[in-house]
C-alpha cells in the first residue's frame, strides 16, 4: 500500500516535467517562428545549422532539428544517462514539432534588429531554460563540447564558445554577416536567460566570513536576518594565528544588510561571496524578524 502510495506522487511528478520540457519546446519554436527567422536572424548550435540547412535545401526545420540532434542525444545517453536522454528526445521531438506547427504563425517583430535579437533571445532563452531546468535538452551541442572537453586540453565553456563561432560563420554564409552578428548576439541573450530561469530570479549566495568576532556576528546575523549560519576553526597560514570560519547562505535580496552586518560587527573581517546553484535541506528557510 505504502509502495503504491509514494510511486502516485512519482508518476505524477514525471508527467509535470515532461509537461514543462514541452511546453518549454514548444515556447522555444514560437520565438524562432514568431521573431528571428522571419527576420532573417539565427540561433546557435544545432538549431542554427538547421535553420541554415532548411534555408539552403528547402527542407522543413522541424525535420532537421530532428535529424541532426541524433548523433548528439545518443551522447548524452552515453555521457549523462537514460533519464537525460529520454527527456532531451521528447524536447526535441517537441521542438521540431512546434516549429513545423508555429510555421505560419503571425511575426511579433518587423525590422527593428535590436529589437528582435533581444525578444527572440528572451523568448528562446526561456523555453530552453524550462527544459533543462526539468531534465531535458532541446540542442546536442553541449553534450559535444562535454565530451571533447575530455579529450582535448580545453574546458567545455571554451568548446560550446569555438562550436557556435563555427556555427555562426556557417550562418553568415546565409544571413550575411549582420545576420550572423544579430544570431551571435541572440544567442547570447539565450543563454543569459538560461541561466536565470534554471536558478530562478531569486537565487543564493554563500558567504564565507572569518572574524575575530564569531558569536557576536552569528548572532547578529540570526536577530536581523532571521538566517543561522556556522562556524569551524581556522588558522592564518603566516601567523598560524586562530580564526572562526562563518558560513551562512542568504538570498540575493539580503546581500547588501548582509554585508552591513559584517561592516558594523567587524571592519577588518576577511568576506568570500559565491553564488549558489541550488539549496536543499537544513535550516535555509529563514524564521521572521519581526
């Protein structure tokens, strides 16, 4: 009974993502169908070097983007996993539908190039962030600069970088070299949004302080931030003299009280700020403070 239970929520959960990764397909196609294309302006990746074949050939988009992301799915099978791939398939497959549906679809934008590039990157960007966000891929190039980035001395950010100049210049071969510059620059958007909507808007920030002044710090940083945070022994590498490490993750919103926290607790105190992917468990929620 309690077996059939805990896999109800499971399924259910299953269906929600697949939902998203089409829904965020689908919202993808819109802003190729709906802004860039018609204005004569690509994306990168496999996506663009389908945009470029259907141009070239006359073949549909859809039916390209299908065909030229096979090689790349089976990558990520190979690299990433089952789930991954299954989720990445049925992006693509709704991709390449969407885009043979949204084919004839009313375009939003008409000539104003700073225009187009930056709705149709937000738009893109957005319906692919929605994908990945919930497992799945709707372009295979990334999964290429993952695996070459393993043979070759480069780092995968490098790879996706030297991949899509390719792909640009394949571009320009179609759209011009304005076209192509305009694709870059869509392309860049994208992937900015991307990374907001996989984080969310909010997102975290760790902060890493050592001070002379630890519980007085921690515990001004629970009466006015409602946060708690931790503590650990640290030594200074020179004068071998003794520290407290505080750690606290706060949201983004905090981090300007956070610092005046330290700056009133302890001037001379030595902050480390990074960003945070994602936070789960412990005591991340904060308690109110008034």
């Amino acid at each position: 009974m309690n077996t059939v239970i805990k896999q109800k929520p499971k399924k259910q959960k299953m269906i929600l993502r697949v939902l998203m990764v089409i829904i965020g397909a689908f919202i993808a196609a819109y802003g190729l169908e709906a802004v860039l294309i018609p204005n004569r302006v690509s994306d990168g990746g496999v996506t663009g070097l389908s945009i470029v074949g259907s141009k070239l050939f006359g073949l549909p988009l859809g039916l390209l983007i299908a065909v030229l992301n096979i090689p790349f799915v089976w990558l990520g099978y190979k690299q990433i996993g089952k789930s991954f791939a299954i989720y990445s398939v049925i992006g693509i497959a709704s991709l390449a539908a969407g885009t043979l549906l949204l084919h004839h679809v009313p375009v939003i934008i008409h000539g104003d190039t700073l225009l187009v590039t930056v709705v149709g990157g937000i738009i893109i960007g957005f319906g692919m962030g929605l994908a990945l966000r919930n497992g799945g891929a709707l372009d295979g190039i990334d999964m290429l600069a993952v695996l070459l980035s393993r043979k070759l001395p480069f780092g995968t950010s490098d790879l996706i970088l030297f991949l899509n100049m390719f792909v640009f210049i394949v571009v320009s071969t179609v759209f011009g070299l304005q076209g192509a510059i305009l694709s870059a620059l869509a392309y860049y958007i994208a992937a900015k949004v991307i990374h907001v909507v996989e984080e969310g808007l909010s997102g975290s920030k760790t902060f890493k302080i050592i001070t002379t002044q630890p519980e007085l710090m921690v515990e001004t940083i629970r009466d006015r931030l409602g946060r708690s945070a931790t503590y650990k022994d640290a030594y200074g590498g020179y004068s071998n003299e003794q520290f407290k490490e505080i750690t606290c993750v706060i949201n983004r919103l905090e981090e300007n009280k956070m610092k005046e926290i330290i700056r009133e607790t302890d001037e001379n105190a030595f902050v480390i700020v990074y960003d945070v992917a994602e936070v789960k468990g412990g005591n991340f929620k904060k308690r109110d403070i008034h």
